[in-house]
C-alpha cells in the first residue's frame, strides 16, 4: 500500500477506523471478558484492493495480543484474514 493509513483506535465504540480519500474504514470489536469479538470490517468499494482492511485487522490484532486478550473472528473478513496468516492463530479463542 503506498499511502501511510493513520489508523485511530476508538475504544469507547470499539473500533478500529481510518478515513482514506475521505470515506470512512473500520474494524467494530465488542469485549467478552478476556475475548475480542470481532464483529464486522468495513471498506467502501472505491477503496478496495489497497489492502486498507488488512491493515485495520493487523492493527486490532496486535492490539489484542498486547492486551493478552483472545480472539473469535466473527467476521467473514477477519476469519480469511487469520486463516491467511498463521502468526495470528495463537489468539484464536
């Protein structure tokens, strides 16, 4: 991806969001307990293939891990993205 995505975690909402071109890119969470449900990812259309959904999935990842918590890809996107990318399977609740 050739531009620098300043992702912004907004804990209060539980997402993970960029604003590209002006539109809006997130990554909704909910906490159970020690568990981050992922919930949804949501790219616009006219961004997608830049790879903006990976990054906010990466970034809510190293999140988790950084706080112990385990992860259950509610999400179609997220559970392609963990089963892409085994360094993150060690979350998986």
């Amino acid at each position: 991806m050739s531009t620098e995505l300043n992702i912004v975690h907004r804990p209060d909402i539980g997402r993970f969001e960029a604003t590209v071109d002006g539109l809006r890119c997130e990554a909704d969470y909910q906490l159970n307990g020690d568990t981050m449900l992922m919930t949804h990812t949501g790219v616009p259309s006219e961004l997608g293939g830049r790879g903006i959904a990976g990054e906010l999935v990466k970034t809510a990842l190293t999140w988790a891990r950084e706080q112990g918590l385990r992860v259950r890809p509610l999400c179609s996107y997220v559970e392609a993205y963990m089963r892409r990318h085994p360094e993150w399977q060690d979350l998986r609740a």
